[in-house]
C-alpha cells in the first residue's frame, strides 16, 4: 500500500519521517504517553529511530497498517501520531490508535485526525468497520473517540495484563464532518466528566460538630478498622457486606474503589473522621444507562455512630455530584426497619418517597425496601 499524505480540518496527516524521531523521542518522554500505550519502557532513541523508519514504513508496505505524522500544516511541527494499528482487508476492518504530543494537548488535534483518518479508512481504503480500544481508565482517549463518532460498546479482558479495556466502534457513515461538534463535544455531560474520572479521585470536605470530616480514597492503612467495622452486628444485620469479614475482603473492596473510578461508574470514598481516622464508607455509583441518575450506599464504623458523620458526608457528596458530575437525582435504598439510615438520609435532604416491594436481595431473601432522593434544586 502507498503512503497518503491527508490534509484536512487544519492538520496534516503525513508518513512518518526519520527526521521526526527527536520530536517522537519526546513526545514518549510523557507519563501519560507511557501510562496509556504500548510504547517501550524506558523510551530511548532507537526505539524512536525503529519506530519512524522501519516499523512505520514496514506497516505501509505490508499494507497491515496505516501510521500516520500528525502535524502542524503550516510549520510542520509534530503534534502527535494517529493512524490504523492494523488493517484487515478480509473482513473489511481496521483499528485505530493515537497520541497527543503533551505540547499540542488542548486543541481538539487528535480528533481532528482521528475523523480524518475514519473518513481515509471508510471513502478510500474502502473498509467496513473502525475498531478502538483502550485501557478502562483512559478517559482522554474515550473522549476522542466519542468525538470521533465511535459507540463505545463494553469492556472486554485484556491480555496478560490483567485489566480491562474499553471497546467501541465506528461504521461507514457516521463520522461528523470537518468543524461539527459531533458527541462528547465541549460542554457536554461525556466531557465533563472525562475531565474529572481521567484526573486522580478528590478529597472532599464536610463540617460537623466535632470537626471537619474528609472523604478520601481508601488506602491500605485503613484496611484493619475496615475488617472490624464490617464485623460488627449492626453492619451485617443492614448490609450485604460478607458473613465472615476478613482482610481479603477489604483488599477487595479497596481494589473496587479504584476500579470503579477508573472506569467512572462509581465513587467510592473513606469517610474519615478530624483525626483522619476510618469512620466508614460512602459511595455514589452512577446509574448504567441513565447519565443523570445516581444512588448512594454507606455505612458507619460502631466508633463513630451517633456524631452526624453520615448526614454531613452525604451533604457533601451529593453536592460534590450535582455540580461536578452533572447528576440530576439521586436515590437512596435501604432495607425496612434500617431507621439508622433512613434518619441520616432525610437529615441530608433526601425525601421518603415509599417503599418498594421485595425491592432488594438481603443474604439470600428479597426483602421490602424504603426508597428516596434528592434533586439538584433541593439543595437551592
């Protein structure tokens, strides 16, 4: 296959050069670039010099992949890579990846190449089907692709690296032209929360009468008062935290957490007290299918029941939610009779909107639930 030169919505899409390998060299400097890609670790320059000449061009010749030089048209500077990984011309697909150089970051480069490298891959090399993967986490390359036009369908096991990645897809007629928006545009829900899920999680702050509370991730020093806090009667009796509780189950539940906000489907903090010490858990798990929709679970360490945590801990996380995450509602659940909670909801503003039938799975048996939310403009 010929190497193409595209020149399309201000970028230049070129064959790579051996003249790019100092650009290249650091560009893959990045943390983020070695964070995200498959690029060698430690990056040194015969890996650069391999990639833009004999890696590169191997895949143009060989017709298995498309690699392409994104660049500044009018000074030529590099701002970044993009291109098909691979091509296979038997079923009519392709793969595509990118980076940003970490001085061209901010100005919509690689979705302007990614579209025009779709639009290459569709009108011209005449495939049927885009494919794009990343790690679970990498929520810069996500909004990309979003942009791009791709649907992002599921998440599939990656291998031997023992994480999960993101898959998604884009077919022949789907990609929005030179200048369109397009989804996950600036200002939207999707770009919102790629800026705040691809960041490392908060610490968010609440005020009570014996101090100020912090929710923070879990940290492995926690772990201990975990065990003891999710052994205690009145924890089991509610939740659904396992009967027995030992250390492994709290290394899973931390492992969780960090998962959950890799992949933006939920936040889950340590509510710790003004020694910073555990004082329980308290998370906002974002509804699968509903953008606008998430609910909260938490419960109290026995050591630091009966001092309001919980209420001023929801206060700030559901603020926390409505303003940064763009929610709308969220609800609260929690089996009949569990008047504990029920009182720590309603004094953060949820209201009891009834109960719900054999709502949820408790140890076994559908037991009755109370249900209730709270809106963004409750808290006006």
């Amino acid at each position: 296959m010929e190497p193409v030169e595209i020149i399309e919505d201000g970028v230049l899409l070129r064959p790579w050069r051996a003249t790019d390998a100092e650009a290249v060299l650091r560009a893959c400097q990045d943390p983020d670039i070695q964070r995200w890609t498959t690029v060698p670790r430690p990056y040194l320059p015969e890996h650069a010099h391999g990639f833009v000449t004999d890696i590169s061009g191997q895949a143009w010749a060989r017709g298995t992949g498309a690699p392409f030089a994104v660049c500044d048209p009018a000074t030529g500077d590099l701002l970044g890579s993009c291109g098909l990984v691979t091509i296979d011309a038997g079923t009519g697909s392709g793969e595509i990846g990118y980076w940003t150089a970490p001085w061209a970051r901010g100005r919509n480069v690689t979705v302007r190449a990614a579209r025009a490298v779709a639009r290459w891959a569709f009108d011209t090399l005449k495939l049927r089907q885009l494919i794009w993967r990343a790690e679970v986490g990498n929520h810069a390359s996500r909004l990309v692709a979003l942009r791009t036009g791709f649907r992002v369908e599921g998440r599939l096991r990656l291998p031997d690296s023992g994480r999960d990645g993101w898959i998604g897809s884009l077919l022949p007629g789907e990609v929005p032209g030179p200048g369109e928006v397009g989804p996950a545009g600036p200002g939207t829900l999707d770009a919102r929360r790629a800026a705040v899920l691809g960041r490392p999680q908060p610490t968010l702050f609440a005020t009570t009468a014996d101090g100020e509370l912090r929710l923070r991730p879990l940290e492995e020093r926690d772990l201990d008062d975990v065990v003891i806090a999710c052994r205690d009667p009145e924890t089991i009796r509610w939740t659904t935290v396992p009967d027995p509780y030992d250390h492994a189950d709290a290394e899973w539940y931390l492992a969780y957490g960090r998962g959950a906000w890799a992949a933006g489907s939920s936040a889950c903090f340590a509510v710790a007290d003004p020694d910073d010490r555990f004082a329980g858990t308290i998370d906002l798990r974002l509804h699968p299918t509903d953008p606008l929709l998430a609910d909260v679970g938490f419960f109290t360490a026995p050591w630091a029941r009966g001092r309001g945590y919980l209420p001023a801990a929801l206060g700030a996380l559901t603020t926390w939610g409505f303003a940064t995450l763009g929610l709308t509602r969220v609800e609260w659940r929690a089996n009949v009779g569990n008047t504990a909670s029920r009182r720590a909801a309603e004094k953060a503003g949820f209201t009891v909107e009834g109960t719900a039938r054999g709502a949820l799975t408790h140890r076994g048996t559908r037991v009755d639930a109370w249900i209730g939310g709270l809106l963004a403009e409750d808290l006006a």
